[in-house]
C-alpha cells in the first residue's frame, strides 16, 4: 500500500489555481492518525458561530455553497486551519469579507493571516466549495445518499460522528468546542424538504424550480451533531407538557407516503411518554426553546444530532436511545472519544429505564439479560476506549463495550449506591453541572463522590478502566443463629482486576420466610457472619441479576475457618453405619475425631481424607450408639452415630 501513488488537488487562494502534485500513501495514514487532535483543541481559536449555506438534493452527494465560520482567537494567530475533505474544489476564502490567501491540501484549508492577530480578535471566515465525496458504503461517512426500496424513496443525509464533519462542511473538529450558535441554509428542488437542528424558519422561494430551507438553533452544539437531511417529506408534529415545565414542540419528518405514517404513528406517538420520563428522570429537557424532532432516512439505526435524530425506523428502544442522548451527548457531550461512555452508556441505559418504567420491570430485565449475554461472550475489553482504539470508530462504538457495558455499568452503578432518588439526583446533578459543555468519566465520579458521600473511586478502576468480570464460587454454612457466607472470586482472565463491590443474597428460612441480605466484598475469600432468625435452607446469590458476572457455584458446605458448630452441612454416611467404616462430609479440616459411648467412654479412630470428603475407620466398634465428636482449631460439633 505504501507504493501506491494517487494524486490530491491543492489551491492556493487568491488566483484559484490548481496544481497538481503526488504523494505516497504515507500521508493518508498520517492524516488518519492525526485525526486524534479532537481530543485537545491546540488550534488558537475559539468558534462562535457556523452558517453552512449550501445547494444540494436527494439525488447524490453533490454540494456547492459555503460555510462561514465566526472566531475568536485565543492566542496570536498567524494563521487558521479548518477541516474539508480534499475531494471539493475550494474556489476562494474570505476574512471578514476581503480575499484571503489558503492553501487547501490533505484535508485541511490553511488560511495565512497577515498580520498576525492578537488574541481576543473576532474574524469571519468564509469559504467557497463545491464537490462530491466517493460514496464508500462506510456507516461513517460524513454526507450519504441511500434508497428506502420499502418506501420508494431517496435520501440524502449526513452523519459526521465521530470526525467526519468536514466531509460535508468546513469544520474545527474538537469536542470541547462547541459553537454557541448555527444557521443552516439548504437550497433544493422546490419537491423537496430539509429537516435540521433548532427552529425551521420561513423557507425562500428562490424560482419555479428551487426553494432555500433555512433552519437556526441558538443552543451550543457539538461539531458533528450538526446536520442536513434532504427528502420527500411530510411532517407529524405535536406537543409535549410534562409536568412543571415548558411545552415542547415534537416535530417529525416521515416519508411523504400516507402508508408510512399509518406504519409508524403508534410508535412516533410514545415519544410523548418518554419525554415526560426522561424530563423527570433526567431533569427538565435541554432544548425546550426551540423542539424535539424525528427525521427518516435509510440507514440501519438512529443518529441524535441536536433537536432532531436521524432515525432509520421507530421503534421503542431507538426512539428511547436517541432521545436519552439529548441528555447526555448533546446537552452534555463525551470530552473525549475515549469518554464515549457519557453519550452512549447512559443513552443505552435510557432503552432499559424506559422499558421497566413505561412497560414494566420483568420485560426490562429480558431485554437486560441479552446485553449481558453479549457481554459474557467475551472474557476482556474496557468500557474506557484505550489510546490505540480513540481514532478508530470501530473500536469507539464497540456494542458490546461501549453500548452493553456501559448500559451495565450504569446498572451496577445504580445498586451500589441502592438509592433511586439518589441515584437519579446524581445524574441530574451532573447534566446540570456539564450544561451545554463536555464531561469525562472522572467528572461524573467527581459528582457522584460528592452527592453520595462515599467514594466510588475503586468502582470505576474496575468496570470503566479495568476489563473483564468476576467469576463467583459462593459457599454457606448455617447454625441457630448465625449464617456463615464465603465469597472465592476468579478473574475472567489473567489480569482481570479483584472486583469489589456489594453483594446480594436472599435467604430461604426453615419457617417459610424469606430475608434479603447485602454485603461488601472487599477482599477475595471473604467469609461473611450474618444474625439470623431461624434456620437457612437455601441461600440464592444475585437473585435479581445486577451484577455483572458468571457464577461457578453455589453450595452449602465447605466455608473455610469458621466454628464448627456453624457447619450444620457436616454429615455422615450411611448411618446405620455398616461394613466398618462410614464417611464424613461438609469438613474441609479435622484436628481430632472422637467416638463417644454411652457410658462416655473415648473410643480412638483413624481418619482418611478422599478429595472433600473423609473417611472414618470404626471397624473397632461394637454396634451400639455413639457420639462423633469433630474438632478443628476452632472449635468442634458432635453428631449421632449408629453402629450395626
């Protein structure tokens, strides 16, 4: 691949001319691997404002048009650099509406600034270009054109997560700035719509044959959560009054065939419920002001660009999903592609909470359990995307760890802290706190420190840093008052770290009842003594599945250093003991094994152990009735013993 030769089109301004040049595939990969920079904004600016004014249909993939960029610098600049795809054809750029000298070249439009500006200087860029990217079939891929054969109709989209944004607009291409304010203007065949971010605004006929769609959200908005959808569209719209707050305005955008909205109404319709939930759950939703929206497009899955998802169907968990993400993703958007978990790990759980509040708890759980399947079905991989995995969508939209995981994640989370007003306190509390910003993993632990009063540290150096999950061997033993739990814990993996954390058992008493017990296991092999009011019967582990994990066992018997008078599983066999010997089980050690007679006399055996069990020697005896006393270091426990 490195010998391979293509040819790339680089313009400079003023004079818009083309000189054509090589290079080797070399700086393919190094623009592949720069594109890491997101992750840090060392650009010198900050923007302000985007109007992306562009002509464009549902045929192709074809723009020509403009994006004009508002900044500020932060620093002295003596130049500017934004993002573009180098297939368009950049015909010219202005500063503040004079001619400007670029230089557009692998990717990027590089704009010399001469003087040098100082920092706090407010400049409008703008640049002209008109192209079409090669349509690739990749699911990330900024600006797509797809046919629905369903529904006979053609679409074109964008999608610009996670860096793909500058293959259809000009672009800063970093997280933590977001622009406090869009326009986006789309002129198009006079038969068809747009669908946008923020609030439609009154179209502009331009002639018989072409309309300007102009749309404008005045809420700061992530890089690529910025979009145009262009189809044949009719719109379902309708408002939303959850309780104490402002109405909103739910506007969607279905293929203009009265068969679709028949097909999907019902749908559609539930997100009034969820908008209700999640304004309760969450806190009030963030962009009232302007709507919430739906548009349909032929792609597999759904996109939650700010205000209004792209969704290739409706059903209940994507609309569920996409909506979760106004929250966290737009409102508060992941810091960095490694922190994807805050837009999807609480998006996915958004799918479960809707489920068990809106339909109910056991359909929940079913839907649970796939995604722990899935989980399992792998021994390692972190909810935190590691350095080598930030530039690779792939491995940022991992399902089964960004999506399963992280959903889990926040399951267990929810748990531990075993407060569902404080658990939904924190997660208001820092969507408040992030507002309109970015946040990481450490920023959510911060607040959930702070609300909780405890330290949640070692939970997520284990389920967000640290890989795998715990394998469980639980045993029990149980005596009048008191029952007696070990906790042996393997790794699914080596080097899968110790995993602390809460666990649950619900005992089954010998009178009928039933009692529910927690504890934390903060070391392996912990052995846990714990007041009861009757006998145990049978001790069931986890027995509403929050955790995360495999369980090997679960066994009465074979608890390690506690009395033996605790160890109600020890027991011989046969009894009537016959053929000289009998067997011993439910004792993982003996110091000393005594018969007593009748008369109270010591009758000396031997004692053999074969694997968990031993076996006792009373070829000696005469038949009668005796008592076995068994002793470790701890104590001991006398049983019945009948010779024949």
């Amino acid at each position: 691949m490195a010998g391979f030769l293509f040819f790339i089109q680089i313009s400079w301004g003023w004079a818009q001319s083309h000189l054509h040049t090589t290079e080797t595939c070399g700086h393919t990969k190094a623009w592949a691997q720069r594109l890491a920079h997101q992750e840090t904004d060392d650009t010198g600016f900050d923007v302000k404002w985007y109007f992306l004014d562009l002509e464009a249909s549902n045929a192709d993939v074809s723009l020509s048009g403009s994006t004009t960029i508002l900044v500020e610098a932060t620093s002295a600049l003596d130049e500017v650099v934004f993002e573009l795809q180098r297939d368009y054809d950049v015909s010219s750029v202005t500063i503040n509406g004079r001619e400007a000298v670029f230089l557009h070249e692998l990717d990027e439009v590089r704009i010399l600034l001469a003087p040098e500006e100082p920092a706090g200087t407010l400049m409008e860029f703008e640049i002209f270009y008109s192209g079409a990217i090669p349509i690739t079939g990749n699911f990330f891929q900024g600006i797509n054109n797809a046919y629905s054969a369903q529904w006979d109709q053609r679409v074109t989209y964008t999608l610009s997560e996670p860096y793909n944004a500058y293959q259809w607009f000009a672009a800063k291409q970093v997280l933590t700035d977001k622009a406090d304010s869009v326009w986006i203007h789309v002129t198009t065949p006079a038969d068809q719509e747009v669908a946008s971010n923020g609030i439609r605004q009154e179209p502009e006929i331009l002639d018989e044959v072409r309309v300007t769609h102009k749309w404008k959200t005045n809420y700061p908005i992530a890089y690529y959560l910025i979009s145009m959808t262009i189809g044949d569209y009719q719109e379902y719209n309708f408002t939303v009054e959850p309780e104490g707050e402002n109405p909103i305005f739910v506007q969607n955008y279905i293929y203009d065939d009265p068969a679709v909205l028949e097909f999907y109404r019902e749908d559609i319709d539930e997100t009034a419920d969820m908008l209700k939930l999640f304004s309760e759950l969450f806190g009030a939703y963030p962009f009232s002001g302007e709507k919430y929206g739906h548009v349909q497009a032929p792609f597999g899955g759904g996109m939650e660009h700010q205000t209004m998802s792209l969704m290739g169907n409706f059903n209940f968990t994507l609309i569920a999903h996409e909506l979760g993400h106004q929250w966290f993703g737009d409102y508060v958007t992941c810091g960095t592609w490694q922190d994807i978990w805050i837009n999807e790990g609480f998006a996915r759980y958004s799918e479960y909470l809707a489920i068990e509040k809106l339909i109910d708890r056991a359909t929940a759980e079913e839907w649970r359990q796939d995604d722990v399947e899935r989980i399992l079905s792998e021994n390692g991989g972190t909810v935190f995307v590691p350095e080598s995995g930030a530039d690779l969508p792939s491995r940022i939209f991992d399902f089964r760890l960004t999506y399963s995981k992280g959903g889990q994640l926040v399951h267990m989370l929810r748990h531990e802290i075993n407060d569902d007003d404080l658990f939904f306190r924190v997660l208001r509390e820092f969507v408040q706190r992030k507002a309109f910003a970015t946040g990481t993993g450490d920023d959510f632990v911060e607040v959930l420190n702070e609300l909780t009063e405890q330290d949640f540290t070692w939970f997520f150096e284990q389920w967000y840093y640290g890989g795998g999950f715990p394998i469980y061997d639980i045993t029990w033993e149980d005596g009048a008052d008191t029952v007696w739990i070990q906790s042996d814990q393997t790794g699914s993996y080596n080097g899968a770290p110790f995993f602390q954390g809460t666990l649950p058992f619900r005992l089954t008493l010998e009178n009928g009842g039933q009692e529910i017990v927690r504890v934390f296991q903060s070391e392996n092999n912990q052995k846990f003594a714990i007041p009861i009011s009757d006998r145990v019967v049978d001790v069931e582990f986890d027995y509403e599945n929050w955790i995360l994990k495999e369980v090997n066992s679960v066994r009465r018997g074979g608890v390690v250093g506690i009395p033996l008078e605790y160890r109600a599983s020890a027991k011989i066999y046969p009894q009537p003991a016959t053929g000289g010997y009998v067997h011993l089980e439910g004792i993982s050690s003996l110091s000393r094994v005594q018969v007593i007679d009748l008369q109270g006399r010591f009758h000396q055996i031997s004692s053999v152990q074969e694997g968990e069990r031993w076996r006792l020697d009373l070829s000696r005896l005469q038949a009668g009735m005796y008592q076995l006393r068994v002793e470790d270091e701890l104590g001991g426990v006398s049983l019945p013993l009948v010779v024949r």
